[in-house]
C-alpha cells in the first residue's frame, strides 16, 4: 500500500479492516449483470405452502452452515413440512461430503436439499422465498457476490453483520442484518419473513431496485473509468 498510487476495494469495510491510508483509497462496488436473470423464469415450480430458504456461500469454516441447519432442524420440528433449507456450495474435495454430515437426518427427510450445481445458481434462487449468507464471527465479508444474486432475484435477505454486509443489505427495509451465529435471531426473522409475506415480498423489491441501481455493470465501468482518468490526470 505504501508504494502505491491508489488502494481499491470492493467495500469501506475493507479498507477499514486492512487500515488502508485513507487520502489513497477508493471504493468500487462489485456489479451483477441483471440479463442473467431475465432468461430465467421466477419460480416455476415453488410450492407455495413450503418456504423455502437458500444459502449459497463457499463451503469453509468461515461460512455459518452450522446455523443454518440448526434453524432448519428447529423450525422443521416446529412446523413439519413448512420448511425447506437449500444449501449450494464448492470447496476442496470432500467438503461437500462433510456438509452432508452437518445435515444428516435433514437430508433424509427432505427438509435440506444439497444440490451439486456449476457456477450458475440462479435457477435455483428463482424457486427460493428467502436468501441467506451466515458468516462465523471471524470473518468480514466484502460485498457478497451472493447477497447481490439474492437481490436482484427479488429475495429479501437475512445475513450476518460481517464486514460489507450493511453496505449491501438496509436493516429492516431489503432484509435484515442479524449477529454473527446467533441461531435465536436467525430462526426469529425466518418466522418474521413466513408469517408477513406481504413484508417479505416489500422487502425483496426494494433490493431488487437497489441492487440493480447501485450494483450495476455500467455503474462499476463508470467508477473505474473515473479511477484511471484521475490517476492519469495527476501524472
């Protein structure tokens, strides 16, 4: 960073968590291109008694999965066949099969399914009620490529408050920020968002909008001709 002209990140959580100089420093938010989206139709076939919920998030200590699947065990006791938890994500060999064993008697039951999918998740989120991203409390998220797919899908989100999550998700208005596992708070919301649909629905436009507006392809092409413009102006 000393010998540099300029610091980039995809966050101001980032910046402050690496202590990059500030009068050197510039934000550009990641960017997901909506036409992904618009070739997929919205949930074809989601059973409309079932919410489903989805977390897609690389497979690693630093993802809270051990939360997501004891809400799900939770709630699938509380309210039998209500539920359904949908679990995406790649790692190192094996990894997949250790989340297997996070799930167990889960995924027997139909309450978690754990698909083995390529990069293109979408149609996947297309059948979801809720997005989810849980992170271990020692970890800092930038800004989710994740939460953004959420997003622009119409999901309102429940994440943890890690890093550039709040710089992403408005508290209360596109979903809610809850406390790194804290599986009280995440059952909590998931009952919220089931029992207000019409909230949920509210909350899923407005980051629809948002993510489209401020996350956009144009937007990031813009930020970073502005970046090399100015750079090549000083010099």
């Amino acid at each position: 960073m000393f010998l540099s002209n300029r610091i980039v990140a995809n966050s101001y959580a980032g910046l402050s968590a690496f202590r990059a100089p500030q009068k050197k420093s510039s934000v550009v938010y990641n960017a997901i291109d909506p036409d992904r989206v618009r070739i997929i139709h919205r949930r074809s076939n989601v059973h409309e008694s079932i919410t489903t919920v989805i977390m897609t998030a690389r497979i690693s200590p630093l993802k809270d999965f051990y939360s997501y699947f004891e809400a799900a065990r939770r709630l699938s006791s509380r309210e039998p066949g209500s539920w359904k938890f949908i679990a995406i994500g790649a790692g190192v060999e094996g990894d997949h099969e250790h989340l297997m064993m996070l799930a167990n008697e889960l995924s027997d039951a139909g309450v978690v399914d754990l698909p083995r999918v390529g990069l293109e998740v979408i149609p996947y989120l297309k059948q979801a009620n809720i997005g989810v991203l849980l992170s271990s409390s020692s970890f800092q998220e930038g800004i989710s490529n994740s939460i953004m797919e959420y997003m622009v899908c119409g999901l309102p989100v429940i994440c943890s408050d890690s890093g550039g999550n709040r710089e992403l998700v408005i508290d209360g208005e596109t979903g809610f920020v809850i406390p790194s596992e804290n599986v009280d708070s995440f059952v909590e919301k998931l009952i919220f968002m089931k029992n207000n649909p019409n909230v949920s629905r509210k909350m899923g436009r407005a980051g629809q909008e948002r993510v489209i507006s401020l996350f956009s392809l144009e937007r990031m092409i813009r930020d970073y001709e502005f970046l090399y413009t100015d750079l090549l102006g000083k010099r």
